[in-house]
C-alpha cells in the first residue's frame, strides 16, 4: 500500500516554526512512500520526493506531479491512500488503478447510469444526483439518499457502522466515465464522519483499515526531524535547503528499518516493554565509536582536510568595521 502525503499550506510557502515564534519561508516537498510490515511493526519505506516548485500555483502544481508519479509506479496490488487535500477528480485523471481518498462531508456525485425516461419532456443526460449525507441549507433540511449496502463490525470494545453507495461518478461527468463507490464510516469515537471514495471491490471495514493506515508516513518525519535533529540543522545554499530535508529523510527512514527488524534495546530497568523503535535504536548507536566497527571491505580511515589556511574560534565569524577609502575633512 502506498501513501501520498500533501503539504499544507502551500501556496504561501512559509512555516510556523517556535523557535522564531513567526512563519518563516518554508522549504515544500511531496512524499510518496509504502507501508508495509518488517517483524510485525509497520513502516513505511521512501519511495519519492518531489520538491515543489516556487510558482504561484506550487500546491496544484505539486499534488498533480505527485498523483502522476503514484500513478505510473504503483503495482496491481498497491493502493493509493490520500487525504483531503487531493481532490478525487485529479485522482481519477492521475490514472491510478487503485485509490482510497476522503473526500468533503457534503460530498455528492451521481449514479453512473441514466436514469428511466418517464415518457415526458427531455430525456436526461446525467444521472440522478446521489446525497451520502444529509445537510441544511438556507433553513432547509436536504435528506441523505438511502444507502445500498450497509455494514457492522467492532472496534476495540465500540461498535461501527457503514452505508456503501456503488456505481457513482463525477458530479460533472455523464454517465460512462469512471466509476468508484462512496463510503460513509460511523465511529462513535470521533464527532465528524468519515467519507471516502474507493474503487476497490472489498467490504467498508477494508476500506476503513486502508485509510487508517496512513499514518504510518508520520514516521518519516518523526525520525528525520526529531530523532536525527534535522529540525536544529541549518543550511544557507538553495541546494542545500533541500537536500539537507532529503537526506534526513532517507536517513530516518533507513534508521526507522533497522530498527524495526533489530531486536528491541531497553532504556533502563523501568522499560519493561520495549518496542524496536528508531528512538532506543538511535540511543544505541550514539553510545559507539564508529572508527571501531569491523569494516567488511578494507579500513576505515580519517580524511585529513586542509583546514589550516581557515580562521578559528572568534576570529572565523567576528564582523570586521569597514575601512573607507578617502576620508573628507572641512574647515
């Protein structure tokens, strides 16, 4: 299964960070990535990234190269898992085979059939329009439409429900185009419903486990900012701005799959259920001195640099006054 993530607020391009107290110009990247399973824990493993562009329109501009990239590498057996900033149209242009995206509470579309002609006035174009929720509007309330499925299970002690609406289209589209089911999930745990969109043939709790499971890409970032510190790392070449976040990136991702398939290191007799996590495995690795690992191929040695002609200490970054060239005096 794979994941797109979008970035918020793109198209300012700027970035609440505490230590200004102030939005900062932001540096905007798009991850695609695969969730899978290394000895039991789930973890997602880099697949993209895909850096925005500075343009006016760098949000749309980036969620249609993301969705165009996901399309073309995607297996028979992978599924695109986005949230609510890829709108379901992009989606189904992309070309991807198989996706699940929530979509907007007052999500409507319409059955991708027309509707039976009843022998009077203009036969129809577009099929009937399809409410998966109810709404108000201008006092008025408008009823959900009657579901074609619906389904029950149990979750950690409460208990769910779901209504499947099937064969819809496009609000915008005439029927023959592409076709994808709605689904309306109840979970008495949260206040707002969730409303997906799907293409697969599988049951409501499939989807619903599907798009749980998006959650995992926050590992990436987890390890890369906090755990491996790129957060207090600073950087001044426009290259470097982004690629110092890529390589945190991959190096997070890499220490978040070492560590779950390493068996889990404790961090004191008080941790009595330790979990391999990049964290205790990061703890682990700051303790050793690298000049000291068994080296498979040759020895490892220090690269003497030429540092000697550099100042150090205070005078490598004291501000010297300038000088002028004429000095003009006046009686």
């Amino acid at each position: 299964m794979s994941r797109v993530r979008s970035c918020t607020r793109l198209t300012q391009e700027v970035y609440y960070t505490g230590d200004a107290k102030t939005a900062l110009p932001a540096v905007v990247l798009g991850l695609i990535a695969s969730v899978g399973t290394v000895c039991g824990v789930r973890v997602p493993v880099l697949r993209h990234v895909l850096r925005g562009s500075n343009t006016k329109d760098c949000e749309a501009d980036l969620k249609r190269r993301l969705l165009s990239q996901a399309g073309k590498t995607l297996s028979e057996k992978e599924v695109l898992v986005a949230d609510a900033g890829f709108a379901l149209a992009d989606v189904l242009r992309s070309g991807v085979k198989h996706f699940v995206v929530r979509v907007a509470q007052n999500f409507t579309a319409r059955h991708n059939r027309l509707p039976e002609y009843k022998g009077k006035g203009r036969r129809s174009e577009y099929g009937e329009i399809v409410r998966p929720l109810a709404r108000t509007r201008s006092g008025k309330i408008i009823a959900a439409d009657k579901p074609m499925h619906t389904e029950h299970w149990k979750h950690q002690g409460r208990k769910l429900h779901a209504f499947r609406f099937c064969g819809l289209t496009l609000k915008t589209d005439r029927p023959g185009g592409a076709s994808f089911a709605c689904v309306v999930i109840f979970d008495p745990l949260y206040k707002h419903l969730l409303v997906l969109a799907t293409n697969l043939p599988v049951s409501a709790i499939v989807v619903w486990q599907l798009y749980r499971d998006r959650w995992a890409v926050e590992q990436l970032l987890l390890a890369a900012k906090v755990m491996l510190g790129s957060e207090r790392s600073y950087v001044h070449g426009n290259q470097s701005r982004f690629r110092l976040p890529e390589l945190a990136l991959l190096a997070g991702n890499v220490l978040s799959y070492v560590a779950a398939g390493s068996e889990a290191v404790s961090s004191g007799f008080w941790d009595r259920a330790a979990r391999p996590i990049c964290g205790r495995l990061r703890r682990l690795l700051s303790r050793q001195d690298f000049s000291l690992l068994p080296c498979r191929e040759g020895k490892m040695r220090k690269m003497n640099s030429v540092t000697a002609h550099l100042k150090t200490r205070v005078d490598a970054h004291r501000r010297q006054k300038v000088i002028p060239t004429a000095l003009f005096t006046g009686n």
